[in-house]
C-alpha cells in the first residue's frame, strides 16, 4: 500500500471510530477538525435513514429513532459509494435494539424492501399476452418444467402484523394501527411503474415465489403445494397463482 493510501485508509477509520488512532503527524487541531467533520458525516447518514424509514420514525418517535439511527451508524458504517445503501441492516438494527416491539423490525424491512425496489434495476412485466404466447407452443413436459424470472423488483418478506393497516395509519400524523394478524403471511413488494407497492398473501404463496428465485421449475412447486394442500386443491392453487402473478406484473420471463 502506498504512502497515500495508508493515510487516505487512517482517515477514514478515524472518521468512522472516533476510537481509532489519528493519522500520524496529527494534534489537537487536527483531532478538533476531524471531530466536526465526523460530526457531520453521522449526521448526512442519519438524515438518509431518516427520508428512507419516515414511517418507521413516526412509529417509534423521533428520540427513539435517532437513537437507533446513530448506533446503526457507527456500527454498521456504509461500505458503498452512495447513501441509497446507508439503510442496508437498519430493519436488523431495530430488531436488537427494540426487541420489545418486533413490529418496528417489521415495519423497517417493509420500508427498506420498498426502497430497493424504488431503484431495483428496470424491466418490463411480462403481459397475460406474453405469457400466453411465450407458452403456446407447450407440451406435457414443458409444462412441466419451465421456471420463472421474477421481476428484478420483486421480495418476500414475513408479516406478523397486519402491514397494510400499519402503513395506512402511518401516512400521516395519526395514531399506529397495529393489529397482529391471525395468521403469519407474506408481504410481497414489487414496483408498479415509478411507485413500490406491497400485499399481503398466505405463506406458501412468499415459498412458491421465493423457490422460483431459487430455480426451481413448475412441476416442483406444484408438487410442493400438492402434498400440502391435496393434488387437486393443490393444481388448482398454483394454477390461481400463476395467473394472479401475471395480472400483477410480477414475471419477467419464462424460462426452459
């Protein structure tokens, strides 16, 4: 490593640490400089989480959140060029910090899975057109095995409360409206156009899609549902799937 890298690496640890040693040939002057300016480094950082989980800040409050936000800072210091990454684990943050009340977890992977699907890389959705086209020519056995390419956008996350009504309440000024939901589901977040947008669906749904991200081909995730729910309950709910999948805008491709 040159000269110049080993003192462009001591800064930014002291930047980061404020425990880490000072770059060699630094005094108090220096050290008062570096102390502001890691001041305002902490601060930009904040503010980033701040516009990124507003409804997660409405939720806990502003002490609570600014709390939470700093020590994800310090500990968690982004490692990329852009502050579109500073919220990356902040969803795993709240969950130690505020272990009392899973819901803001909850709430911050919802907000964080909906920024990254704000600037997921764009593609467009395959129509009820394409996909009919794109599987005209099928026979048994390609019916059987063809897979999926999931929009680029598109994550599973699981629900335990009911997020919908979370996040309504919390658009404005309001009180939270949290309610537990009866039944654990999956809230499924994609991009419609310019806007990210979530629903809540039964697990098995989040499984079916999480095993197509994962390769996995037709005839497996029918069989899967088959086992659970009977064959023919089980055909007939992937078949429902499949066609809500495609009128929702969540497939990119078939695949073979």
């Amino acid at each position: 490593m040159s000269a110049l890298a080993q003192r462009q690496a001591a800064v930014l640890g002291a930047i980061l640490d404020e425990d880490a040693a000072l770059p060699e040939g630094w005094g108090e002057r220096q050290a008062r400089g570096l102390a502001i300016y890691r001041n305002n480094y902490r601060s930009a950082l904040v503010e980033a989480l701040r516009s990124t989980f507003e409804r997660t800040e409405r939720l806990v409050g502003d002490t609570a959140f600014a709390r939470a936000a700093a020590h994800h800072c310090i500990t968690h210091p982004p490692n990329g060029w852009t502050l579109d990454l500073a919220g990356e684990g902040f969803a795993e943050t709240c969950a130690a910090l505020i272990a009392g009340d899973p819901d803001v977890a909850e709430l911050a992977a919802l907000e964080w899975a909906m920024h990254l699907a704000f600037t997921a890389r764009d593609a467009a959705a395959l129509t009820p057109e394409g996909f009919a086209a794109a599987t005209a020519k099928f026979g048994e056995h390609d019916w059987e095995r063809f897979t999926l390419d999931l929009m680029p956008s598109l994550r599973c996350l699981p629900a335990t409360y009911d997020l919908l009504r979370l996040w309504s309440s919390l658009a404005g000024e309001g009180e939270a409206d949290l309610v537990s939901l009866d039944v654990p589901q999956i809230a499924v977040v994609w991009r419609e156009g310019e806007c990210p947008a979530f629903v809540l669906r039964p697990e098995r749904e989040g499984r079916a899609l999480e095993s197509f991200r994962a390769g996995a081909r037709w005839g497996e995730v029918c069989g899967t549902l088959a086992a659970a729910l009977g064959e023919e309950k089980g055909i007939a709910e992937a078949g429902a799937m499949l066609a809500r999948w495609v009128a929702e805008g969540w497939i990119e491709e078939v695949g073979q």
